[in-house]
C-alpha cells in the first residue's frame, strides 16, 4: 500500500500535476512563513492573503488536473508542490500524528506540535501563536473561518481570548457548512481582510465516512467540489475594481491525506500532501 501511494505521487509528478517529488517534499510548516513573508514585503500594491484549506486530501487526490479547479489555477500563476504532515523524519523528536489538530496547527505556526503544544487534541502554546495572530498584533486585519467547531473550542482558544483581550483585528468564524464558509470568504475580502485563512471540513468527513482513497467518487468529486469553489472565490477577488492595486497570496493546501476510513500514521498516504500556491517564490529556496 505504502509503495502504490509513493508510485502515485511519483507518476503524478512526472504527469506534471506537481513541481517537486515525493522525496523533496517540503514541511508543512512552510505556509506560516510563505503568510509572513508576503505580508512583510514592500511594494506599491496592497498585499494580502487567501488561503483555502481543505480537510484531509490525500496527495494523490490532489485536485491539480480539474479544469474550473482552484488547484489548477493558482499553480498556472506559481507552482504545486508536495508537502508533509507529521513532522520532519529527519528529526524524529518532531515526529506527530498526521491528524487534523496537529496538521493545521504546524501549517498556522510554522512549527511542529513539540513547539506549538499542539502534539494531541491539545491547545496551541499561547506563546508559539499563529501567523495571523502576529500580523494581527501588527495591526494588520485577519480572520479565520472554519466549520469544524473543535478547532476554536479546543485548538485556537486560547488564541481567541488573546486575540479578545488585546482588541486587535481578529476575527475567528463558524460556518455551519461549507457553502457558507465560501460566502463568508467573500464578505471578509469585501470588508478588506489582509489575510483570510478558511478550512473547509467536509472533504476529511467524506473520507472517513467512505474511505480516503483516490478509488472513491464520494471522496473524490468532495475534494473537487469545494476545490472549484475556491476558484470561485478567487475569480470574485480578482473581478474586484481593486485587485489592480493588490498583491494576493493564494495557497490552497491540506492539512494530512488518509488510508482506508481513517488518518493518523507515517505512511506516505497520510503523510503526504501539497502546497498550491500563485507565489512559487516564497516555496522553492
Ligand atoms: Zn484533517
């Protein structure tokens, strides 16, 4: 099984689907400092950042083919590189579970879950905050959308309450369902967000409802639905009479992939996943 996955991703590679291969792929934690260093340059043009996560896409399931796909279009602009959960295998103290929590927590530090604290369904470290809380202290608008309750009840509480208590410009919202979790990813780009950070949940649900497998249309067509989404919301930002005078960062990403109902391990299934992003630039060194 192991061996299928890593074969998988390989033939991708050499289809084109993505810019590196399976034995370069690069930390997850490289999105917190792709968000910081596009928020930290300079320029004339307003910069700001989308990032829409989807839950729980197995790399081989990466929807980087799909015509009207998000995927597909930020990765025409930049690149689509594989990429890792659960910690560096050269480092295995940072070893962690390839699971939800500890997943979005590295891709929002830039750390593994040994800095962050988030090494079970654990809280993050107030002192090892996201990205978005750091630019937020900076002044800089952000808000993060999420449809699965426990990342802000357990997760980001902490963070929530910081954020609360400084009055800073930190906005932290629930969306019932994904169709209302892209709607609110439209309202924030037209209250100008600099940095809107989504996950979308019902891809990882659909996976452990019906198996994570790039054999399953009920997982799959999941992740194509909502990666099409993203496309549209990236299509209402650049219809906008500002985006002339703005610089976007686009990622789209995922936070662990998956074998048969369930995710956790070092597998390559679970392990693997990829970084789309416009801006190649703040990925390959
Ligand atoms: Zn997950």
């Amino acid at each position: 099984m192991g061996t299928d996955a890593l074969s998988n991703t390989d033939a991708l590679y050499r289809r084109g689907i993505f810019g590196n291969t399976a034995a370069e792929a690069l930390p997850q934690t490289a999105v917190a400092d792709a968000i910081t260093a596009h928020m930290s340059g300079g320029g004339t043009r307003r910069r700001r950042v989308l990032v829409y996560g989807l839950d729980g896409v197995r790399a081989d399931c990466c929807p980087a083919a799909l015509q009207d796909g998000g995927t597909a279009y930020i990765a025409s602009m930049g690149t689509n590189l594989l990429s890792y959960a659960g910690g560096d295998p050269k480092q295995p103290e940072t070893l962690q579970k390839t699971c939800t929590w500890q997943g979005w927590a590295s891709i929002l530090t830039g750390k593994w879950g040994i800095e962050n604290g988030v090494v079970e369904f654990t809280t993050l470290r107030r002192d090892c905050p996201t990205a978005l809380l750091k630019l937020a202290r900076l002044g800089m608008q952000c808000s993060f959308i999420v449809v699965w309750p426990d990342h802000f009840g357990v997760t980001y509480k902490d963070e929530i309450e910081m954020a609360s208590t400084e009055k800073i410009n930190f906005s932290h919202i629930l969306a019932p369902d994904e169709d209302a979790l892209y709607s609110y990813v439209i309202e924030r780009t037209d209250v100008g967000d600099d940095v809107i950070f989504a996950i979308v949940d019902s891809t990882d649900h659909l996976g452990h409802a019906t198996g994570f497998s790039p054999d399953n249309p009920a997982y799959t067509k999941e992740i194509e639905k909502r990666d099409m989404q993203a496309l549209q919301a990236i299509r209402h930002i650049e219809s906008r009479r500002e985006f002339a005078n703005e610089d976007w960062l686009f990622i789209i990403t995922t936070d662990h992939g998956g074998h048969d109902m369930t995710h956790f391990d070092q597998s390559p299934e679970d392990k693997l996943t990829f970084i789309a992003s416009n801006k190649k630039e703040y990925f390959l060194k």
